[in-house]
C-alpha cells in the first residue's frame, strides 16, 4: 500500500493506494496519522478510492485510526470506498461508525 500524506486546509489528506491487508500496511497507516496527530491536527480524510481490498486487518487498522483520532478529539472521514471495500465495511458491521463522503472535495468541504 501506498500512502500520500497532504495538508487541505483545516484537513489533513491521506490518499492510500493499494491493498490493505498486512502488518506493514497497518504499521504504515497508524505512524501517518498518529505522527500528524502529534502535530496538532484533528481532521484527517482518508481518501479510499484507490483501495481495491481490504482485509480483516485492514478493517481493524480503520477501526484503530477511527479510534486514535476520535480520543484525540479528532474526526475521521472516509472518502469513495470502491463496491468490495463498502461490502467489507458493511458486512463487518463498522460502516456505521464511519462517515463517508462521495468526494474528497466533499469531505473537505464540511465543518
């Protein structure tokens, strides 16, 4: 998995590209946002179109950033999650915890 890490605004962008499914992945995801969380943002979109899969881990290292961030006060949204990644997130009952925009321009756009 690729991950590209950007300042929009108020929001800090993080645009993964690939599959997530291993420790590295995981690993690599938890240090971006929790190194600009230590910085002092509190807004991060993660941008999901470019993510084909996602495996039971790649569930948890959601579910665990989702957490980080929102104990820090933060928000957490997610952006574009391609049909397999949704039925994923659905079917694991954790799309509810999520909120999910359409855009990223959408998901920047809101307070």
């Amino acid at each position: 998995m690729k991950i590209d890490v950007d300042k929009v605004g108020e929001a800090v962008l993080v645009a993964l590209t690939g599959e997530i499914v291993s420790r590295d992945d995981q690993q690599a995801l938890t240090e971006a946002v929790e190194g600009k969380l230590g910085e002092g943002e509190r807004v991060f979109v993660l941008d999901l179109s470019h993510v084909p899969y996602v495996s039971s881990l790649g569930i948890a290292v959601l579910v665990a950033t989702y957490v980080k961030v929102n104990r820090e006060g933060g928000k957490l949204r997610l952006v574009n999650p391609r049909p397999r990644v949704a039925k994923v997130l659905e079917m694991t009952k954790v799309a509810d915890i999520f909120r999910t925009y359409s855009s990223v321009e959408e998901a920047l756009s809101v307070e």
